[in-house]
C-alpha cells in the first residue's frame, strides 16, 4: 500500500532539512547600524521541498507498481485579476487512492517551520480563506495546510517522542528515523507510533482561518503526521475518484516528457508555455493488481 512510500517521502524529506540546517545559512535583512544582516541556518524553500516530494512519490508509487502522475498545474495560486479568475491559495492538489474505490482528495497550501522564528511564517487567514472558498467550488476538495517540520523543538529528533501531532489517535509520537516500514519481516499496520514527522497536516478550518504565523503548539490538537491519510481513524473526508484525477489517469500526458502542461480550471488538460509556477496536481492510485489482492 501507499503507506509507506509516503513514510518513506516524509522520511527523505526529514534527512534533507536537516542537511540543510547544517550546512546552509541565509542573510537575514539588516536591521539598525548592521551593514550586513545576521547569519540564520535555513530550511529548504517550501517549493523546493515540495517539488522534492512529488518527485519521490511518483517514482516510488510506479517503482511500486501502482498508477501515478504528476504535472505543472495551471497558476492558479495567485489568481488573475485580468481574467477574473480568483486566486486559490493551493500549492498542491493531491488525489490518492488510500484502499480499492476509496479516495481523499486535498487542496493543499506548504508552509515550513522556521527554527529561528518557532513558527510557520506566511500562514494567512485571508489566503487560507482562498483555499477553503476554492477547494469548496471545485470538487468540494478538502482544503489543508501542508506543513514542512525540522527536529527543532517542539519536534523530535530519531528516537524521541512528542505529543506536537496530536490529531493522531496514536500518542506520543516517536521520531523514527530506520527500519522503514515494508522492510522485509517489518511490515506496519495502523496506526502506528513512529514517524518521520518531516511533514505534516492541520485539516482543521477553524485554525486556517483564525491564525497567523501559528508556532507548532498552537496546532498541537489538529496536526497529523502526512502518512496517517491511510489510518482508519483519520479524521479525513473519503470520496469516489476525483473527476479531475480520472482525467489525468486516462489522458496521455505522463508520455510526454518535453511539453510543460497544465490543468485548467475545470480539470481538463491544456497546454501552456508558463512554466513560473510551482503549483503541482498529483494523482496516486492502486495498481491492478493491488486492486484486486486487497
């Protein structure tokens, strides 16, 4: 099952910010007499931790045998005054196929945890307005908040436990860094207590819109681990398969590889020369055979 592909992106995913924070420095903005502004170690930029993450999901769900695509999406994020298109606040729309027939369907804006601040900069209840308001009218999608994590307090390094992802039927949390699920003779079923914890998710609507820069604590009640849309007990809207998800399974484009594409707003595919954007549409389901051992 998906699970633990998404266990195992979430995990690579820990490893890279955490390379990065060893290694990598950004110059924050001078402030008062200072000529050069002060040395803060930094986390990966949201849009490459998420290109990062699609990618691994893709490959790993098509090394696993099931169904996966995933392609530059229309810029719908910022909207278009001009063409009267509002904008949708949406990083990342993702469709997967959690059991035979059985689908989530998110509408999802990235955030990352800045150490030095101890909160998710950029969050906004005027553009997480924007999701809610646009996952709703298209599709009736789940609207989330996709939240990057470091082992920085309130989280937890390999082999320490927290209760900051408190959604989750399963408490405390342990930081698990090894002996990854679907290791020969490891196989995990759910829910399970240990996480990689990287990458997380806050579906609650009333904190996307009632908060701004919230810290880790403040979403400690509504935050669940990324894998954990496959537990049973998740508190996630299932559904048939998404119309838009059906049309990218049966169109062509994962056999082009030279063309930048794009989705329109009403899910059909389109081509387009604009490749700013970092949006992404991914779709992961069941291969047949998995379909039909399951």
């Amino acid at each position: 099952m998906s699970y633990k592909e998404f266990w195992w992106a979430s995990a690579l995913s820990r490893m890279d910010t955490r390379d990065a924070l060893a290694d990598v420095h950004s110059r924050l903005v001078p402030t008062g007499q200072q000529s050069i502004g002060p040395l803060v170690a930094d986390v990966p930029p949201e849009e490459v931790t998420t290109f990062n993450l699609v990618r691994r999901l893709v490959n790993r769900r098509t090394a696993a045998g099931g169904r996966a695509i995933a392609l530059h999406s229309r810029p719908l994020e910022g909207g278009n005054r001009r063409a009267g298109r509002k904008p949708s606040g949406c990083d990342l729309e993702l469709a997967v196929e959690v059991g035979p027939g059985l689908w989530v369907d998110l509408a999802l804006q990235a955030k990352k945890y800045l150490p030095h601040s101890g909160s998710y900069r950029g969050w906004s209840p005027i553009q997480n307005s924007n999701l809610i308001q646009w996952a709703t009218s298209n599709g009736n999608r789940t609207p989330g908040m996709l939240l990057y994590n470091t082992e920085s307090q309130p989280f937890a390094s390999p082999g320490s436990t927290t209760s900051v992802l408190g959604a989750c039927c399963t408490q405390p949390k342990r930081c698990h860094g090894w002996r990854w699920p679907g290791a020969k003779g490891q196989e995990w079923s759910l829910p399970d207590c240990r996480t990689p914890m990287a990458v997380s998710l806050v579906l609650d609507q009333t904190s996307m819109r009632g908060l701004t820069n919230p810290t880790p604590g403040q979403l400690a009640d509504v935050a669940l681990p990324l894998e954990c849309i496959f537990c049973p007990s998740a508190p996630l809207v299932t559904t048939s398969a998404p119309s838009w998800a059906l049309t990218l399974l049966e169109s062509q484009v994962h056999k082009s590889s030279t063309e930048v594409l794009e989705r329109g707003d009403d899910g059909a595919p389109e081509h387009s020369g604009d490749s700013s954007a970092s949006a992404y549409s991914v779709v992961l389901s069941l291969g047949d055979q998995e379909t039909t051992d399951t």
